[in-house]
C-alpha cells in the first residue's frame, strides 16, 4: 500500500488527528493541502498551518499551508482550486475539522450551536460538494469523515444534543454521499475511534493530563485512515470504520502500543454502546 504522489485536502490538519493523517501519508511522498485556521501559535491549541508544513516536508510530503474557515464557501472554493492548482488534481478530502461543546441544552449558546453546525455538519458536506468534480477525475477517489456510526440510543443526545446533531451530520454526508457517488467511483466513508484520543480537545474538555493518560495516540487513527484510504474505491464505500476494528481486521495484533500510557484503562470515546 501507498499513498506516493496522492494529493491529499484536509481540513484541520495543523494539529492532533488531521495533522498524523497527513504525517503518515506523507511518509510515502504524499502531497498535502493543509486547510485549518490557525496560523498563529495558540497557548491551548499548538500547531500551525505552517509548523504542521514543516513537519509534513521533514517526512518527505510535499505541503501547502491555506489558511482556510470551512464555514466560508468562497475560502473552501479558493483552498480547493489553490490544491488542485499546486499539485495537478485531488485524489483524497479529508474531513477532520471539527467543533465540539458538551453542554446541555440550556447551557448551549445559540453561537456554540452554530459554530457546531457550520463546521462539523455544514462544512463537511460543503467541502465534498466543492471537492466531487476533482475527486471523479482521480484514479481511486477518497472522501473520509471523522465522524461516528450513526446510533440513535438516547444516552449519546441527552447530555449534548446540539453536539450530537452535529456529529451525526457530518456522518448522515457519508450515508447519504456513499450511495448518491457510487456511480461515480467515489468512495465515502466515515472513521472514529474507540477511545478517547490523546489531542487538545480531551485535554483542554475532558480533564487535563489526566484525562490524556487514559487516551490512545492520534497514530491509531492515521493508521485506520491510511489502510483505507489505500482500499479500491469501488469496493470499499459506505462505511462506518472504527479505528480499533480496522487494524486488527488488518492483521495488527497489539494495540498496546497506541496507548499514551500502556496498562492504563482507556476512555471509550462518544456514540459507542
């Protein structure tokens, strides 16, 4: 398997998940369009459009930093054309970006509930749309969605409804995206992890390094993205991976090594019964 010369376009790709997708598709001479906000180092959020660059080259990708809102189309159409300009075409979205807020409904600013639903819901059906007359030029075409399996059990909407909404419709774009492109060779699928992951999300919400001891590296997850961003477009749509499920499936026997601290019991991440 390998992703050299693929041109990848992923959002939220300076830090955490998104960045060691790229790293990991870099490692084969990826070429990779970074599309995320900061561009300015931040006390709680580190990583860059540029650090994440630098870190890209080192491997051995090729990278190019757009600074890049997914709530504006005319910033997401100029990203896009930018990449596909740069480097010949697109083969693989990325859909990383995302917004999160654990609160409940009263306590959910209507700002919160939009910024959610802009980034997360809005915006991964946004870049598909913008990314699919590229993407049916490509040899294996790929759009992949952090997001979880669709699960109606009300444990995962009462403590955080407008979060859940949110979440789930960015994997209601991988249900409803997978059946509407399969004519067209797409494939769309959606990963998430088993447990939590060790990112500034968890330990900026979920209780500091405590909470990050507790959690699995973001390589678990490059590693599920990077087998089946490697899988025969035609044959592989439609799904609802977990990172976990597609590495043993892969034939990885010890999962030990994606732990922050190996023998700790790990947190079992959202919408997972």
């Amino acid at each position: 398997m390998s992703l050299k010369d693929k041109v990848l376009f992923i959002t939220g790709a300076s830090r955490g998940i998104g960045l060691a997708i790229a790293l990991k598709a870099a490692a084969d001479g990826a070429r990779i369009a970074i599309a995320a906000k900061t561009t300015v180092e931040h006390a709680k959020l580190p990583g860059t459009i540029f650090s994440a660059a630098r870190d890209i080259e080192t491997v051995g990708g090729q990278a190019l930093p757009i600074e890049c809102d997914i709530r504006s189309e005319e910033q997401v159409q100029a990203a896009i054309a930018k990449c596909v300009s740069q480097f010949g075409g697109l083969d693989i979205l990325v859909n990383n970006a995302s917004a999160i807020s654990l609160t409940p409904t009263d306590k959910t600013e209507m700002k919160r509930y939009d910024l959610m639903h802009q980034v997360n819901a809005r915006g991964t059906f946004m870049c598909s749309k913008l990314a699919i007359e590229h993407l049916e030029k490509a040899a294996n075409p790929h759009i992949l969605t952090l997001s979880p399996p669709l699960n109606l059990n009300p444990r995962w909407f009462g403590p955080h409804v407008a979060y859940t909404m949110a979440k789930y419709g960015m994997s209601m774009c991988t249900l409803g995206m997978a059946a509407e492109l399969k004519s067209r060779g797409i494939a769309v699928n959606s990963l998430w992890p088993e447990t939590a992951i060790a990112t500034a999300a968890v330990q900026n919400l979920l209780g500091g390094d405590k909470a990050m001891q507790a959690c699995r590296t973001p390589d678990i997850v490059a590693d599920a993205a990077y087998w089946i961003l490697n899988q025969p477009a035609r044959e592989c749509s439609g799904n609802f991976f977990i990172d976990s499920e597609v590495l043993t499936g892969a034939g990885v026997k010890d999962l030990d090594r994606y732990a922050v601290t190996p023998g700790v019991k790990l947190i079992a991440d959202f919408f997972l019964d």
